[in-house]
C-alpha cells in the first residue's frame, strides 16, 4: 500500500494555507487537528493558517501522550482517538417527532440532519478504509440511511500519509495503510519542503487545478514512496496471517475457538468500559429511545451511539444473550475479525490501534488474537 498515483502535484510548505484558504472559498467548513483535554482532535478551522506543527502523540497499550515533533511537522502524529466516523454517523440524533394534535390525531415527521459541507483535513488511510465499511452498511442498497447519506454527500476529505505510525498501529497487516490509496478527495505526502499532492475525484481536482501547483519531480515522488515502506517496516505489531478479502484462515480459527481458556482471562482484565468501541472507526452499534415533552403532545425518537460491552445490548425479551463480560468480548472480538468477512467481505478491523491505546487497563487486540488463534493460523 505504499505506491502513488500517477502525475502527482507539489504543494511547497508555505502554500499549505492557500489549499486550506481554497476549500473555504469553495464553501467548505474545514476541520483540522487540534488538541483537546490531552489529545489531538478535529475541530474547525477559523483561519487558512489554523493547521497546527510539530505535535506528535506517543501511543502504547492504555497509553496516549502528546510530544513534540522534532522536525515541526503538520502531520506527524498518527491519530487520535476521533475518526471520521462522528462527521458521518453522529453519536447522537433524533431521527422522527411525533405529535398529537387537539383532537388526539397523531402526526409523524422525519427529523433529518442540516449538514454543512465539511473539509477534514489529514485523514489517515486506515480512517478512509473504515469509512468505506460504514458506507457499506448504512449505504446498503434498499436499507439507505438517510442522515448518514446526507452527512456523507457533504464530506470533502484531505488524506495525508501516515510517516510515523504509533506503536500500536497495525495499518500494514490489514491492507488498509499507511499511504492513502483510494477514498479520498486529496491525498497529501509531507515531506521537508512541501506535499506530494494527488487529486482522487472530481472535486479534489479542481481544489488542485485553482492552486497551479508544479508538477512533483521524481525525486519527490521517489521520497514519498520510500517513506511510506519505511511507514510499513516500522509497524511492530500486525494480525496473525493476511487478511484477504476472503477472509483467509483467520476467520475458521477465531470461529472454531469459542470455549478457549482466553476468553476468561482476558474477561478477568476487561472492564467492559466501551472505551473500544467508541474510539474504533468502524463500530456502528446504537440503541434507540424516545423523548416525550413533558406535556405528553409531543415525542422525539433518536439514536445514540452504543456498545455491545453494555449489559443492555444483549438483552432480549427475558433473558440476556450476553449475561457476562466473557461472552461480550467473545462477541465484539469474533464479530470484528471473523463474522464481517461474512456481512461485508473483510475483516472489520483497520489496524489504527485505537483499541489498543484507550483501553484503560491496556488489552492488545494483537495479543489476544495471536494467543487464540496459536495453533490455527500461520504468521506471514
């Protein structure tokens, strides 16, 4: 995943405000890193010039903390605990309003989403392959959601690759990073003087084309391939086997392992928190619940986002299907690796390490796969 479009752009340092500046004057409200309460988030832009330098974030298991960037880089931290999936798929919505009218009769409105063009700049790779699989699922043919559809139509997204992975990221072993290869609008490579730039739609191209920018030497384009092998080489941690699409053997061993003794030693550990699920980019469970006014003539049905290591996401008419912590992080560890390739064709896991770095009490996904799959799957 570390090879370059053709024909790429060069987009010197100092111009780097005249593309933010491009993207406002095309009608965009653009969202950039910032930090927030120790860690780098995205939040609006209020100036062209807004994008900050030289912050880097050091990520280990249950373990983020912001440093600096030697060299003053834009984008040399690998990600932070937001993706793009709350620009998408908001943590909270109401969906439908009923109400009652002075002769009883009860009126339904759909509630959808005024969404304003979003510029999100320095999307990671992994992130734009996660949001793909939260297109597959809300965007499904005849099941279309109709917030995220009209919050989605609205993004423009600003990939950038990803130089210096954290030590919890396993981009590499998915297939999903770290050099963005497809899903963006403008794919950025930073190097010391400026950006390799590759325009991957039609919109991207025209934000390029009103820059006049140079066309990028082979030099450059040579640099930025090279930095991202070198992107790859430095991942330490990677899923036992390829993922392919097919979903490979790491699937059948994960399935064909249900009563393994893991699952009660990891269970002992989990505080089934959510914390994973929240910051994972392509978690999409939710729960839904009503608002009545308080004059009862009113209600607002909305979603919010959920987690199946909550006790009242397995709770049926009854009984619940996942009475302990065991069986939920049996469910959300099988489901993720082994049961997508069956919904989605892949894996539903990207390799951002996420999962890894905001668990409190520090629980390596790598680590669990590789000890229940031990004896079932081979390492490449």
């Amino acid at each position: 995943m570390s090879s370059l479009p053709d024909q790429p752009g060069f987009l010197p340092l100092a111009q780097l405000p005249a593309l933010v500046a491009q993207l406002m004057a095309s009608g965009y409200q653009c969202l950039g890193p910032a930090v927030e309460n120790g860690a780098i988030v995205m939040r609006t832009l209020d100036a062209p010039n807004g994008l900050p330098r030289g912050l880097q974030a050091e990520q280990a298991p249950g373990r983020y903390r912001l440093t600096q960037d030697p060299h003053n880089r834009y984008f040399a931290w690998a990600n932070g605990p937001q993706a793009i999936k709350p620009q998408a798929f908001a943590p909270q919505e109401s969906l439908w309003r009923v109400e009652r009218d002075a002769a009883g009769a009860m009126r339904f409105a759909a509630i959808l989403p005024t969404a304003p063009a979003q510029a999100i700049i320095g999307v990671r790779a992994c992130d734009l392959a996660a949001l793909a699989l939260q297109d597959a699922h809300f965007l499904r043919e005849g099941r279309r959601d109709p917030h995220y559809a009209q919050r989605r139509e609205r993004l423009f997204l600003v990939a950038v690759q990803c130089a210096e992975p954290a030590a919890t990221c396993f981009c590499a072993s998915t297939g999903d990073g770290p050099t963005p290869t497809a899903g963006y609008d403008i794919a950025l490579t930073e190097l010391a003087d400026g950006f390799v730039t590759v325009a991957g739609s039609a919109k991207g191209e025209a934000v390029l084309n009103a820059l006049n920018l140079s066309a990028a030497t082979p030099q450059q384009i040579e640099a930025a391939r090279q930095q991202g092998q070198a992107a790859v080489a430095a991942q330490t941690r990677s899923l036992p086997g390829r993922l392919s699409p097919s979903g490979g053997n790491l699937r059948e061993a994960l399935m064909s392992q249900p009563e393994h003794p893991r699952w009660d030693e990891v269970a002992a550990r989990c505080l089934a928190c959510g914390n994973c699920t929240a910051v994972c980019p392509t978690c999409f469970c939710h729960a839904e619940r009503d608002e009545p006014s308080l004059d009862g003539y009113a209600s607002e049905h909305g979603r919010i986002w959920d987690s199946c290591f909550g006790e009242a996401h397995g709770h049926l008419h009854g009984f619940n299907v996942r009475p302990d912590i065991r069986s939920r992080y049996r469910q959300w560890l099988t489901h993720k690796l082994a049961t997508w390739h069956d919904q989605f064709g892949r894996s539903g896991c990207v390799g951002c390490g996420r999962c890894i770095a905001w668990c409190p009490v520090g629980i390596d996904l790598t680590e669990e796969v590789a000890a229940l799959t031990a004896s079932g799957v081979s390492h490449e």
